[in-house]
C-alpha cells in the first residue's frame, strides 16, 4: 500500500471510529466536552491529538513513472503488521505525529 494511501485511511479510520463510538455510548463519555483550564492541559486532557506513525516503507521506482514509498511495516497497538517475504531495494523507517482534533461528544 502507497504511504499517502496507508496514512489517509489510517486518519479517516481514527476519526470515524471515534464518531461511530461516540453514537454507540453515553453522551459525554469520549471525548467529553472538557473545560480548558491549567489541570486539563497539564494532564493533556483535550480534544486535540496527535496520531503517531512508526512505519517501514520502501522505494519503489519503475520506470517511466515516478517513485512511490510503500509502506512493508507499521506499528499498529504495539505489535508490528507488514508484509512478509523478501524484496530489493531501499527501506527506510518513518517516525512522525499528525495533529487532529476530534468531534466533541455533547
């Protein structure tokens, strides 16, 4: 899978997921409206997040088209899913944060 395709669905998921959870429980019970004071940002208690990505990709460049990253590894809830096999080429590993802000249960 392309990283851009991996990372996208993996951020659409997480909202989604959060939305569909949040129709299932009681009002208020993730992602409760939270006032911001000192305490809830010293506890980082908010509705803003980050989405942390430890991904293994490599390059993979076929001619007469340009380069793609695709991903072979991700850390996905501590355990490591990729693909397995033997390939050629690059890898490297990938480490970065996306910041979102999830919907506000009311």
């Amino acid at each position: 899978m392309d990283l851009r395709d991996f990372v996208s669905t993996a951020l659409l998921d997480i909202i989604e997921g959060v939305k569909d959870a949040q129709t299932k429980t009681d009002k208020g019970t993730i992602v409760p409206a939270v006032r911001q004071n000192y305490k809830s940002v010293e506890t980082g208690i908010s509705e803003l997040t980050t989405v942390e990505f430890e991904v293994t990709v490599k390059s993979d460049e076929r001619a007469g088209s340009e380069a793609r990253l695709s991903v072979v590894a991700a850390v996905v809830g501590g355990g490591v899913k990729g693909e397995s096999g033997s390939s050629s080429g690059h890898a490297a590993k990938l480490t970065f944060r996306v910041p979102v802000r999830l919907a506000v249960s009311k």
